[in-house]
C-alpha cells in the first residue's frame, strides 16, 4: 500500500483561511473579554441515563449551543442514572437549552433551579 503524502505542513491553514493572531502578553490579557449586562446565569437539574458518552454529549452541546458551564455536579445512582446539577451563563433564553437537552436520548428530566 502507498502512504498518502500531504501537500502542506499541519500549521499551514488551507487557501482561503486566516488564522488569528496568537494572544500574548501577561494572564490578564488573555482572559475572556467581559460579556454585555444582558447575561443570564441560571441553574438546571437533570436526571440522565449513565450510558458512556452521556455527559460529554450533554456539555458538548451546552457549549455548542452557545452557554457557558460555570459548574458541574454529577452523582450516580445504583439505578445506573447520573443526576446532574449544571449552572450556565449566557444571553440566550435558559428556555432553549432546557428544551435541547430534553431532545437528547439520554436525558429524563430537565428542570430550572432558582
């Protein structure tokens, strides 16, 4: 079998894309910009079946869908569930994420904390 040759080194971006400029300076400079006042912060309780992957699914796609995870409390249950206490931030509506996460397979139960 031949191997396959890459054309470009890995650090090369492909034609078209422009990397951004690597940040550097003190830690403070690095640190995320400051989020307008609009920002939300709220806690959810779900109850999720304990197949592997399930929690990576399920923070995967609060990230993805543009919340921040500030905290993550996972217990098991001998049933085999985790119940999971989550506090994210974010300007969307809490609604839609609660709503996202009920679609997913291993979710039971989604429900606000105050």
């Amino acid at each position: 079998m031949h191997a396959l040759k890459r054309s470009r080194t890995p650090s090369t971006p492909p034609p078209g894309l422009t990397l951004p400029a690597e940040r550097t300076g003190p830690p403070s400079a690095l640190a995320p910009e400051p989020r307008a006042s609009g920002e939300i912060a709220c806690g959810l309780r779900m109850v999720v079946e304990g197949r592997g992957g399930a929690l990576i699914r399920l923070l995967g796609l609060v990230e993805r869908r543009g919340y921040q995870a500030t905290h993550v409390k996972v217990e098991t249950t001998p049933e085999g569930l985790m119940r999971i206490e989550l506090s994210v931030r974010s300007e969307r509506s809490v609604e839609l994420l609660m709503r996202q996460l009920g679609r997913l397979v291993e979710v039971r139960t989604v429900e606000l904390v105050h």
